[in-house]
C-alpha cells in the first residue's frame, strides 16, 4: 500500500478502504509518513468528506493507536461527557458530583486550555493543593472513596490524534466534521467510555456556527459512536455567548461553588442538568425518574446543597484546600483592575463569545503558546448578558487580573482588552428573542 495513492483516491472523491484508513494511521503513529503527506490527505479529507464507515474507521484506528483504558472498576457503564469547547463552559465540576448523588461514579480525563476556551484542568488547577496529575494506578482507591476522579489527559491516549491535531492546527484543516468527529471520539473510546454525552456548542464561541452545522457534528459523532457499540447521546447547547456569569480559572471555580450554593444562573443550572440527566439515564442509575423530571431532580440537587456536599468531597480527595468559610482555597486572588461601560443605550443583543474568549487571555487566564503560563486570577466577570437592558456609561464588564500577573505592560493591556469586550457586546434598539441555553438533544 502506498500513501500516494490513498491521497489520490481522496483527492478524486472515492470511498477509503478500512485497510487504507489503518495503514495511515499507523504511518502517522509510527512516524514513517512524512507531515506533508499527512497534511495533504487531512486537506483531502476536508474537501472531499468521509462517509459514516469511513469515519468510525478512521475513529476506531486512531483509538487503537495508543494505551486504551480499562474502567471496569467504575462499577457498571462508564459513562464520559465532552464539550465541543466554549467560553465559561464549567459543566464538568458541577455534573461529575451531581452524577455521584445518583450513584454513578466517573473517571473523567480532561484538557488544558489552548486558545481561546478555556480548560477544565487549569479551573481544577486553580485550587490550592489540587492534583492534577493524578497516577493512573491511584484510579480505583479514589473511585472507590469518592466515586470521582479527574486528571490531565495522558500523552499515550490516543497518539495519532495528537499528531493530526497539531497538523491540523497549521494546515487550516481543523474546521471538519470528520476529523473533528474522530478526533473527540477516538479519545473517548480510548479513555474507556462505555456511554458518551456529548456537549455540541453552537455559536459565536463554537467550532459550530450555525445550529445546522452543529447538529451535524452532533449526528456523526452519534453515529460513530453506536458505530462502536457505545450508546451516544448529544446536547446541543448555545455558545453565542459564554455561559454563565464569568470567564477565568479562579473566577469560575467560584461561580462554581455559587451555583452548588443555590446562586447560579438558569443557563448554567440548564445545561449541566440536562448533561447530567442524561449521564445519570445513561449509566442506568435513574431508577423511576425519566425526561423532565429527571432534568426537574437534577437541578434541585445542583440547587440543594447535594452536589455540592459530593463537590467538596472531590476537591479534598484530591488534595484541595477548603476554607474555613466552606469554600476551596484558590491559589491567588482575583483583583478588579478595570469596569468596562457601555457606550449606548439599549438592550444587550449578542456577546461574541470567542471575543471575549481571546479577550480573557490577553488578560493572562489562558495560553497563546503551549507553555505560557496562567494567571489564575485573571478572568472577566459579565455584569449584563443578552437580553439586558443598558444605559450607557452602565458597567457591562468587569476585568481581573491576579496578584501575581506577568502582564509588563498592564495599561495597554487593560485598554485593548476593553476594546475587544465593546466590540464583542452588541447593543440594539429592541430585546433579542429568547434562546434556551439547550438547543435540542440527539441520539435518544
Ligand atoms: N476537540 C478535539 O478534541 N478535537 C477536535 O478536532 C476539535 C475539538
């Protein structure tokens, strides 16, 4: 077999045989197909799409291509939950305690963040004493205490998929839904999932644009998915603008214990109960609950103080610091430096949410190169959301920086910023329609 004529065959439309797939993900796994052959048939993929069957191959491959974990130990389906990306997304540490009320235990590997969305690790990270490099071998005693444990991501899960993603990331192929669907899957496989519930984002802080868009996503990675015999389903959820009241590591981890407190904002209390619900059904654990009440249990926990009980458990399993206040202990502060104001009158039409994204790490809350580090109080909080109304000279914005910032240049960097967040709020005349924060939900 040779690796020409497999970019040729793409290159002209025609169908991947399995073996064809398999021969190119273990020449990008082995290192003996060079980066432009890779690039050129990702390129090819791009143009010319890929079928249900040769994607699930594709899938399958790459989730053969490293270690593969065995999570039998969870007791029962492992179920995993990814997010597609988004600003403000902290779903993951409200649902893996809410499952955990309902019995379900999780093991849940997650990723740093790298460009403008934000990474569940570095919120986690932010706690002080938390760890995050969990050893693979101290899995099952936290599962067994705590019923949770999340950790970075291991570089032997699924190899070749890092290998194209950084490929993909210089080659102007990222935006596929192929190569974004076996990408997401591949990891989930490999990682031991026995059920998967997706979070499709939809929206101005989203691969996905437009909801059509998404949906398909959505129904590839559901395909695939039953494909592998792992029951997927997929929530789709609108990222037109960041989720919840802040965006940060520090600041969201304390919306966070908000929310757990019974304070947080329907948005948020919509998607992770929903996200959760369906964790829950899927594991088997929802006993007589179904749909809406189901969905109705969820968020009373997350409202209750239940979940948050299992929260706090998690966090010192980990070796988080809790403070006497009831509250983990974060690393740093985070100091107000600057109230962004509106400047017109009107109702908040739209928030470009992957602006706002970009902005925060300007700010110092992400990394624009892979080693960069995090400023963990850095962060903005939202004053207005959509639909709004606002006066101008009102404050929208609130920006953050903590005590440790490495910003040299902190004024500039505080008057582009805003920049960046005014030209990211759009302000009109007449109140938007009302968008529901869960769009639709596939593959039940
Ligand atoms: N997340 C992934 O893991 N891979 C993609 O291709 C896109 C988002």
């Amino acid at each position: 077999m040779n690796i020409v004529d497999i970019i040729l065959d793409k290159r002209y439309g025609r169908e991947l045989s399995d073996e064809q797939i398999a021969f190119f993900v273990n020449g990008v796994t082995n290192k003996t197909i060079p980066d432009y052959q890779i690039s050129a048939l990702l390129m090819a993929i791009v143009l010319n799409g890929m079928n249900e069957r040769e994607m699930t191959t594709l899938t399958i491959s790459m989730a053969d291509s490293g270690i593969k974990n065995d999570l039998s130990y969870v007791g029962g389906i492992a179920v995993d939950k990814h997010s597609t990306g988004g600003v403000g997304d902290k779903i993951t540490p409200i649902v893996l305690p809410l499952c955990r009320t309902f019995g379900v235990n999780s093991v849940k590997l997650s990723g740093r963040g790298l460009g403008f969305t934000g990474g569940t690790v570095d919120k986690f990270a932010s706690i002080t004493g938390f760890n995050i490099d969990v050893p693979k071998e101290d899995f099952p005693r936290l599962v067994n205490d705590v019923g949770m444990v999340i950790s970075g991501q291991t570089p032997d899960l699924a190899p070749a998929d890092k290998v194209l993603y950084a490929l993909r990331d210089v080659t102007g192929t990222v935006d596929s839904i192929p190569l974004i669907a076996s990408s997401i899957m591949s990891k989930k496989i490999a990682g031991g999932a026995g059920a998967i519930v997706l979070d499709v984002t939809c929206g101005s802080g989203a691969f996905m644009k437009e909801v059509d868009r998404a949906k398909e996503l959505a129904v590839a990675m559901i395909k695939i998915g039953n494909l592998a015999r792992r029951r997927t389903v997929a929530v789709i959820t609108d990222m037109d603008q960041p989720l919840g009241l802040t965006c940060g590591n520090i600041i969201e981890m304390h919306e966070v214990y908000e929310v757990l407190n019974g304070r947080g904002t329907s948005d948020v209390i919509e998607v992770a109960s929903n996200i959760g619900a369906w964790m829950v059904k899927l594991a088997g654990k929802n006993g007589a609950l179904e749909g809406e009440s189901l969905v109705n249990e969820c968020k009373a926990r997350i409202m209750d103080g239940r979940v948050l009980n299992e929260y706090i458990k998690l966090i010192k399993s980990q070796g988080g610091v809790i403070g006497s206040n009831g509250e983990p202990v974060y690393q740093d502060e985070c100091n107000m430096v600057y109230e962004v104001k509106a400047s017109q009158t009107g109702y908040i039409g739209a928030i470009a949410a992957d602006v706002i994204g970009h902005a925060s790490v300007q700010l110092g809350s992400g990394r624009i190169k892979k080693d960069d580090e995090i400023d963990f109080g850095a962060g903005i909080s939202f004053e207005k959301k959509r639909g709004d109304a606002v006066i101008e000279g009102e404050t929208i914005c609130k920006l953050y920086l903590g005590s440790k910032t490495k910003l040299v240049d902190k004024t500039e960097t505080i008057k582009r910023v805003e920049q960046m967040v005014l030209s990211a709020y759009k302000i009109s005349s007449s109140k938007p329609d009302e968008v529901c924060a869960v769009i639709d939900i596939l593959g039940v």
